[in-house]
C-alpha cells in the first residue's frame, strides 16, 4: 500500500529490553523523522535522516539508536527501554524542506509501554 | 533556541469562527505550520506560511506576521468533526525542515 506505515501499532515491554519500531514509506521522500508524544509536550523530534546513511540528533535524542540504510525505511530502537519512554512515537516524512513543500506526512503511530 | 505558546483549550459552537493563536520565538525563524490531529490520529498537514499576511484554503486560513512573532489559525463556519489538537511548529533556516511544535490546543466544537 502506498503511504506510511509504522510497525508495531501497539507494544509493551518492560524496562531494560531493546524494542525497535519500524518505519516505511512507499514516496521516495528523502527526508524522514521521529517523533515522540507526551501530554502537554506536544510532538518532541527524536532523530531525523535527509536521506540513506544521513541521520542526526533531534531535541530528545537520548535512550534511541537510528539507522537507515534504505531510503524507504527508518527504523528506531530503544537501546534499553525505560519508563519515561513510554509514550506515543509517530514517523513521518517529506519529500522536500523548501518552503511549503517541507509538509511532513505522518505515519499512525506506535503506542509504546514500558512496565 | 525556539519556543512556541499556544492556549492549551478553545472551545465553540457549531457554525462559529475560532482563532487559535501562537507567539513564537525562534532564532533564524522561516516559516509557520499548522497541523491538525483527531483523537488517536496521526497528525495532519493544514497550512505554512513564509510571507506575513494571510492563506486561505476552504474554511481555514492561516495568518502570519513576522515582525510580531505571531500568527493564527481562523476556522470558520465549524462542524462537529473539527474537534481536535492543532498545534503551530516553526523551521528555521539552519535545520531547515526540522519542525519545532507548539503544545497544541484542544478545539472542542458543541453542537
């Protein structure tokens, strides 16, 4: 299907283990990201990637491990997962940062609990 | 570093206009989204602005000046189903694209 998609949609875990959430997208975009979302924090930028093997740190990037090595996907993983990683993480992407173009298309989120 | 302030709550009837306002401060400023999120949902796309003064697209327009780091969303003639978060987020020009969102605010429309 086109678009993107984010795996799992729901996950617990508990506190120490790795948890890697998926992200793929069927546009081509080059420019790709992931978000964090908490009550009354808004959406937080975790890591972003301008495209295959370029990726940098966002505002909360610590506790998270990206890689890309596909332009299609941009996985994120929890080293070792902690309580305040609990939260609602969402993957989106753009096909361009110039002006109204750098609209980004989110995908439906990963509601994730660490116990 | 960047801040954005928006209310956390509006609240409106149907067939009402509703502004949802946001200041913000950010170095390097370039322009002004605004992105829509139902309940559960992922969030949605709605306007930019780069130049100061005012977009309309359907029953939303999207305002912006730049020399009062303000801008605002205007929604008009609301339905039940634009319920929902609406956050602002500002680029600035040196991390172009990366996307600094404001903590939203809740729009309930009552019938």
């Amino acid at each position: 299907d086109a678009g993107i998609t984010q795996s799992p949609r729901y996950k617990i875990t508990e506190t120490g283990r790795q948890v890697t959430l998926m992200c793929h997208q069927t546009w081509s975009h080059s420019y790709m990201f992931w978000y964090r979302q908490d009550l009354g924090h808004g959406l937080r930028l975790i890591y972003y990637s301008a495209a295959a093997d370029i990726t940098d740190k966002g505002e909360v990037p610590d506790g998270y491990v990206v890689s890309r090595s596909k332009t299609e996907n941009f996985p994120l993983t929890l080293e070792s997962a902690t309580r305040s990683q609990t939260s609602v993480y969402f993957c989106a992407s753009s096909g361009s940062l110039a002006g109204a173009d750098n609209e980004q298309f989110f995908g439906p989120g990963t509601r994730l609990t660490v116990l | 570093g960047q801040s954005l302030e928006q209310p956390s709550e509006v609240t409106a009837v149907e067939g009402a206009i509703v502004q949802i306002n946001c200041t913000y401060q950010t170095s390097g400023f370039y322009g002004l989204s605004w992105y829509q999120q139902h309940d559960g949902g992922a969030p949605t796309f709605l306007s930019y602005n780069a130049l100061d003064g005012l977009e309309e697209t359907g029953r939303f327009s999207s305002f912006l000046s730049r020399s009062d780091s303000y801008g605002y969303l205007l929604l008009q003639e609301l339905q039940m189903k634009d319920s929902a978060s609406y956050f602002c987020a500002t680029d600035r020009g040196s991390t172009l694209g990366r996307l600094y969102f404001g903590r939203g605010t809740q729009l309930t429309v009552w019938p």
